[in-house]
C-alpha cells in the first residue's frame, strides 16, 4: 500500500506558479457558478412559493 503512494510521491511535481493561478481562478469560477445557480434555484423556488 505505500509502495503506492511513494511512487505517485516520487512522479509529482509542483506545479508552477502559472499552473497554480490558472487553478485557483478555475476553481474559483466554478464555486461562483455553482452559487449562482444555487441563488437562483433558491429564488426559483421561493417565487413558486415551494
């Protein structure tokens, strides 16, 4: 079982700072869109009066 992790660990590498801030902003648009859609299911909802 660690002989599994020692390998992934041994092949990783850190990624770049470009990498990282290319990440960062995807993740982040994907938790604002995902709390977008939230708002407006809450919205939709509440409208409909469920």
């Amino acid at each position: 079982m660690f002989e599994n992790y020692r390998r992934v660990l041994r092949t990783a590498k850190r990624p770049t700072k470009e990498e990282f801030k290319r990440s960062t902003l995807l993740v982040g648009l994907g938790m604002l869109a995902v709390g977008a859609m939230g708002l407006v299911i809450n919205l939709l909802f509440q409208l409909v009066g469920l």
